[in-house]
C-alpha cells in the first residue's frame, strides 16, 4: 500500500511521542508498504542517519517548517502547542499536494496525540484515520485540593484550552472525516464521538520493538534485600508522586528494610522531598534526578515493583516498559495505566478521592513486598503481556487490517470524504 504517515514527533531512538512517531513509518517501510512521512524538518539529521543505516528504501521522509524567521519565539516546550496548531494548518496545503501526486491508500495522523487539535491529515482526498489521540483524561476534582496553586492554576488551564479545542471547527472536522478515530482511553474515545467521530476506539499508542523488549527482559533479578520500589518520570503535580510518598510511609511502618527511589526532576521535587522528611522516611525514599536512560533502566533493573500514581497520562509508557522488565506495576485505576495493567501483571487502585487511593497505593506495595511468588507471576504475567499486546509488530499488523478496510470502503463509496463509518471491527487486545 501507498500510505502517508502523519508524525509532527517523529525521531529514532526516543521513547514517548518522537518513537511513536518513527517507529509507525519504520515498521510500515519494513512490512514492505511506501510509506511517506510528514514531520518537522528539526528531525532531519536522525531520520536520514537511520533510514541509511537501515537501508529503509520504502520509507521517504518529508519535512516542513516555517522559516527560521517565524519560529524564532518558539523554544524548547515553550509555545509548542501554538507552534504545533500553526504548523498543522500550513501543512494542510502540502498534505493536498502530495495525495494528488502520489495517490495514497490511506493517510494516518499519529503525532501528536492530542485529539483537542486539527489535524492537516483530514484534508487530503484519501481515506484518512486518526490516532490513536488522547488527552481526555482528568485528575478527579476531590484530588485538586492536593495541588499547589501552581497545579491548580495548570489544570485551570489545561481545561479551558480543551475546552476551547472542542468548540474548534477544524478539529470538528477532523473527527468528522475520519474513516476511523482510535483514542488512548476511554475518557477520549467519548470526546472524540461527541466532536462527531462515527466510529471511535480505545487502543494504547504505547509499543516497544522486539530489540527493547529484549534489553529489558535481560534486566537482572533485583537483589532480595532491600525489597524496592521504584518510579521514573517528571516531577509534575499531576503524575501523583505526592501519593505515592504518603502510601509509602504507611508501608515503611510494616516493611522497616522497604525503599522508594524516585527517578526523574521538575518543578514537585522539593515539595516531595520535603513530604518524605515530614513523614520521617526522607532517608528511605531516594530522589536521583534526571538520568540517562541507561542510567534508568538499570535502577529499574535494581527494584522489585513500579509505582505510577498519575493522574491523567494519556500514555504510560514507563508502565509497558516495566511489565517487559518482569515488574509489576502499582497505578491508579485511572487514564493509560489502567488501559495496560491487568489484574494479572499489578495493581489498579480506585481513584475516587486521595485517602483512599492512598490506602490502596499502600496495600498494594505491602502484597507485593510481603508475597514473593505473587511477585514473580505478575512480572511474568506482564513479559508475556507485552509480547503480545504491545509489540510493535503486532500493532503494524492490526493497522494495516484497518488501512485496507479503509481503502475498500473508499473504493465502494468514492466522493465521499466526510461522514462514512469504517466498516471494520477491530478485535485483537489491547483495543476495545
């Protein structure tokens, strides 16, 4: 098939939204489809060292960007959603040439994954499929009066943009003209209908490719002693780390040898560490700071179980990752996290208000630490898990069940670029 992928985050070797972005062309190119993708030119340099060393001839990349002289305001992660809104809407003119010159299949808008934003993938005359997109999630109102006023002011204003984004009659029209919508979770399958998707699925966008499922299986065993608990991510109000350190000092008081490291920096960290020193643990929860991933991994490696209280993650790719080291995984049973984890590989915990999440954070972490036989099951639950259900390679697979339905459809019913439901049931886990 001729497919145009749409990837605005598209580098090799990242995790989150980059690697979502690459490794949907990448594995498309491989599986023996032409496969466009339109990214930012700023990812230039790698893609063209990778599709090189990979000898990716079906994988042709095209980049745009605005002149230096108009994109001189943005830097870094500031002003990114505006920079990301504009680019979208000035690619919708090159997006239209290309599909006329090249006659795609399909066109599939992966990157970046915020369903409150149009997409300039909608407005090409071929079948067009979107997401998986999230950002439906929100962290239950009974848990906002946790957050500093900085947090509180964040989610203010995460819900106006939202908002504001739903009202937006091009994102309208992007949900409208998708042959088949696909969300991280189910709080975004909702939006995406309410904008007027016909048909719209939950599937997770987080994959790993059969080299990193590797590396992290060969992660050895964590010693015996101390038993340890681990999280990795941004210090962010929202990420629910403030949770975890109060569930913790409840397992401290049974499990004296018990530690927590906290792996990654941002604007919550001297906020936790002092909650740890109030609690009298400071000396057991260790905060490393940003590392390497390497660096990481290999702490990852060192501790028995994951803790991943967050409060709204669209993704949770720590947690996909964890479940291929053999860990388990203690989450709310909330957003991404709650899509991954089973009963089978950790521990969902309600999220109704913070008490009680707080409590089941607690006895989750004191099974796990007291129960070395339901330790290992899970972990092995999770390896197998992530073999089947999040494998790149299988996720290529089922898409391109939906690209040729897509096509099919459009074959059946040409002229008709708005309104049609793809008809085609999407059956294998993790989609529902």
């Amino acid at each position: 098939m001729r497919i145009l992928i749409g990837a605005y985050a598209c580098e090799p070797g990242k995790g989150s939204e980059p690697g979502v972005g690459w490794n949907w062309a990448r594995e498309l190119a491989r599986r023996g489809h032409e496969v466009w993708v339109l990214t930012r030119a700023n990812n230039r340099a790698a893609i063209e060292k990778a599709v090189a060393a990979e000898g990716l001839a079906d994988l042709h990349p095209v980049y745009f960007d605005f002149p230096r002289w108009a994109r001189f305001w943005k830097r870094g992660q500031r002003g990114v959603h505006a920079y990301y809104y504009l680019w979208q809407l000035a690619a919708a003119r090159l997006v239209r040439r290309i599909c006329r010159e090249h006659h795609f299949d399909v066109a599939h808008h992966v990157t970046f994954v915020n369903y409150w934003q149009p997409s300039a993938f909608a407005f090409g005359d071929v079948p067009f499929i979107w997401g998986p997109v999230g950002g439906g999630e929100e962290a239950p109102a009974a848990f906002w009066r946790d957050f500093s006023l900085r947090g509180r002011m964040y989610e203010a204003a995460r819900e106006l943009i939202r908002r504001r984004g739903e009202l937006d009659p091009l994102v309208k029209i992007a949900a409208r003209r998708a042959a088949m919508a696909f969300a991280t979770t189910g709080e975004t399958a909702t939006r995406l209908r309410s904008l007027g998707a016909r048909e719209a699925r939950v599937i997770s966008q987080v994959g790993l490719l059969e080299e990193e499922r590797e590396n992290l299986a060969r992660l050895p065993e964590a010693p015996s002693l101390p038993f340890r608990f681990v999280s990795l991510g941004r210090l962010l109000h929202w990420k629910g780390y403030h949770l975890a350190v109060r569930a913790f000092a409840r397992v401290a008081m049974v499990r004296p040898e018990a530690e927590y490291w906290v792996v990654g920096d941002g604007p919550e960290r001297q906020r936790l560490e002092t909650l740890a020193g109030e609690f009298g643990i400071g000396g057991r929860v260790r905060f490393w700071g940003s590392l390497p991933r390497p660096q990481a991994l290999k702490l990852l490696g060192q501790s028995h179980a994951l803790v991943h209280p967050s409060l709204h993650d669209s993704g949770g790719w720590v947690c996909v990752e964890a479940m291929a080291a053999g860990r388990p995984v203690v989450c709310l049973d909330l957003g991404g996290p709650a899509v991954q984890v089973t009963e089978e590989t950790g521990f969902k915990v309600p999220a109704r208000e913070p008490e009680e999440a707080v409590a089941g954070l607690a006895d989750a972490m004191l099974r796990l630490a007291g129960d070395r036989a339901l330790l290992r099951r899970m972990g092995e639950a999770g390896r197998r898990r992530v073999a089947t259900d999040f494998a790149w390679e299988r996720r290529v697979a089922e898409m391109e069940e939906v690209y040729r339905a897509a096509a099919q459809d459009r074959a059946e019913e040409p002229g008709n670029a708005e309104g049609r439901c793809l008809k085609y049931e999407v059956r294998t886990p993790p989609y529902s």
